[in-house]
C-alpha cells in the first residue's frame, strides 16, 4: 500500500502523468474478422504512462517516483539548493542519502556542506514530505565537511548630518566531523512557522573540528553530547541547553562548553 501511494503521489505531481496514443477513441472496426497470426506481436497500449525521469534511478518505477518527491521537496526551501548522488532503503526502513550536498546562498550564510551519508527512518522522513515541519527520532550525518562565509551587516555613520550607511563583515567558518547525530527534534522548514524556534532533544557528534576567521578561532572535540537544546529565531546568541558533556567532563552553560572546546 505504501509503494501504490508514494507512486500515486508523484504521478500527480508530475503533471501529464497519463496521455492518451492517438485513435484511443475506443471505437471498434468494421468490416470482416480476419485471422490473426500468433506470431505477430501485439499493438502497442493506448495508455502510456510516463514516469518521472532520474539518472540517479536507472529505470526503476519507484526509486524513479520517490526521487523526484526528495527533488520536489528539497527545492521548497529558498536559498538552498540540495543534491545528491543517490539514495537507498535497508531492511531496517532506513533511508540514506549518499553525498549528499547543500549549497547555502541566504543573506546572512553562503557557502556549502557536504555529507557523505545522511540516514533517517524512512517512515518519518515521508511525514515530513507531506508536512511543513520535521518530527524525527534520529537522523545521522556522516563525514561532514563545510565551508562557509557568515555575513553580518550593520548600521554606521560618519557624522551625525549623514544618511546610515551598511558596513559588511564576514567571518569565514569551516567545519569537519566523523559524525553527527541529531535525537528527537522538531525542525520549521517553511510557510508560517519557519521563524519559529528549532529544538532538539539531543546533539551527538564525534571528532568534531570548527574554525572561524576575523578573529581566528579554533574549537574541537574526540567526543560532544549536548541536551535538550532550544535554538529561538535561529540565532546562536539565544542557543540554550540543558547539560552538555565534552569529552567525558560536564558543562551546564554555553560559555564554560565553548572555553573547554577552544584551542590555541
């Protein structure tokens, strides 16, 4: 029942899914019955269905309907445009991504992430396909890499008399880890609640190395798990947790977390 939907699904959004050959008319001939030699191969259908196209599938009718549902769905978020190589589903109804790609062009955040393996349950990952928000037990990145410009703008002026003028600073940041693992978060994507807060349960990662430019910053850790994270309005400034441990040690406050993690 799931495979007859998501197909159902993506012939829909498609468009055209079905078309008619000419002479589909359904009229019979008139005339004489003749013989038909068994060895004539039969007419083609008068229903053509056309499925919608990916490299990434080589053919196959569902890998075909579901990737283009993923496509469909990562381009409904503006200034961010995701790719990625292929896709499969386990035995265990997990669904990864491979390189998968987000290149970021938004005002405040340019630049691109590259992850060799993202893996989410499937089930819930379609939830959020049909949804404007994402409720998901768990989601892993792998062999993340990133590369980023953040751009922050303000208001100066030289005198009193002029007009404020915008002065642009940018501070490069770099980003590598083994893995990543977010638990039981919610995430806004778009439409009337993308300003609302992103939060998560849990935040795991390993081997996790962050530089920043203009001043240079240098943050590390073999091993982070950081709780009960609320993130409002998407700014990092209000970014509050519950309890954090680095490294085997416990922090209770973003400050104390960030001076264990800086390095020379």
């Amino acid at each position: 029942m799931k495979k007859i939907f998501i197909m159902f699904l993506a012939f829909l959004l498609s468009g055209n899914a079905l078309a008619q050959t000419e002479g589909g008319n359904g009229s019979s001939q008139t005339g004489n019955t003749q013989a038909v030699d068994p060895n004539t191969p039969a007419p083609a259908s008068l229903v053509q269905i056309k499925i919608p196209h990916s490299e990434r599938t080589k053919g196959n009718i569902l890998d075909a309907a579901l990737d283009f549902l993923f496509i469909r769905f990562f381009n409904r978020y503006p200034g961010v445009g995701i790719s990625y190589d292929f896709f499969e589903i386990d035995s265990q109804n997990n669904l990864n991504f491979k390189n998968f790609k987000a290149k970021i062009a938004l005002a405040d955040v340019q630049g691109t992430v590259v992850v060799s393996n993202v893996l989410v349950d499937f089930s819930e990952f379609m939830e959020t396909v049909k949804s404007s928000k994402a409720e998901i037990s768990k989601i892993t990145f792998k062999d993340i890499s990133g590369d980023l410009q953040l751009i922050k703008n303000k208001a100066v002026s030289e005198t009193q008399t002029q007009t404020e003028k915008t002065e642009e600073s940018r501070r490069r940041l770099k980003i590598s880890a083994q893995e990543i693992m977010l638990k039981d978060f919610l995430f806004a994507f778009w439409g009337k609640n993308s300003n609302s807060d992103w939060t998560s349960g849990d935040i795991l990662a390993q081997k996790i190395l962050v530089t920043l430019s203009n001043p240079t910053e240098k943050y590390a850790a073999n091993s982070i798990e950081v709780k009960k994270i609320s993130f409002p309005q998407r700014k990092v400034a209000n970014l509050t947790f519950s309890s954090a441990e680095l490294d085997g040690k416990q922090y209770d406050n973003r400050q104390d977390l960030l001076k264990a993690m800086k390095r020379q």
